[in-house]
C-alpha cells in the first residue's frame, strides 16, 4: 500500500466520519426540538388544568 492510497483512504474515512457527524448532529437537534415541544405541550397542559381548577 502506497502513501497516496493510504492518503486516499484516511480522506474517505474523514467524509464518512463527517457524514456520520452530521447526520448526529441533526437527529440531536430534532431530539431536543421535540422534547422542548412536550414540556411546552405538559406546561400548557398543567396550566390548563390549574386555570380549570
């Protein structure tokens, strides 16, 4: 194995490892985008329910 097939490779695992990153990256932020929508969604409901009561 030459020095530019092994160049060639570590770059291939960089675009795999920054693919994988990104993708991460995005369903953390959805995770966090919907648990910040259900403690909306139970403080609206908690509120709702004490403004009944």
């Amino acid at each position: 194995m030459t020095v530019r097939a092994a160049r060639k490779e570590k770059g291939n695992y960089r675009i795999f490892c920054d693919i994988i990153s990104s993708f991460f990256s995005i369903y953390v932020l959805l995770f966090l985008n919907i648990m910040y929508c259900i403690n909306r969604f139970w403080v609206y409901v908690s509120l709702g329910t004490v403004l009944k009561l």
